[in-house]
C-alpha cells in the first residue's frame, strides 16, 4: 500500500472549521477530552469543528455524542 503523502497534505491544508449547532434535549456530561471547542448557551450547543465541509462536521459531532451514550 502506497501512501500519495501530497494528498494527505492537501487534505489537511483544506481543512475548515464549520459550526455544528444543536438544541440538547438532555443534559450531557462531556468527561476527558473533547476534539473541539464547545459553547453551551442555554439548551442550544455550538460545536466549532474542524473539517473538509459542513456534511463532515456534522458527522463528527453526531459520531462524538453517540460515543457518550455508549460508555
């Protein structure tokens, strides 16, 4: 397996940081170390996300609070 080291480089430098907003329904205890910064403003939560597109921001987010409700 061969690893193009400039499309990873490219990948990263187009990077972007997108803001996921979601209402919480529930409280949610956020423990140890979260991969991005997060603002918490009544029951409305902004998630400042770094990645290629909103769609992929989205899908970090969902994947990280899904991670929460399993452990």
């Amino acid at each position: 397996m061969t690893i193009d080291v400039t499309k990873i480089l490219d990948r990263i430098k187009n990077l972007e940081y997108h803001e996921v907003t979601l209402e919480l329904y529930q409280p949610i205890a956020f423990n140890g170390i979260v991969p991005f910064d997060i603002k918490i403003k009544g029951d409305v939560a902004t998630f400042r996300v770094l990645a290629e597109d909103y769609v992929q921001a989205e899908q970090i987010v969902y994947t990280f609070l899904g991670g929460l409700r399993n452990e």
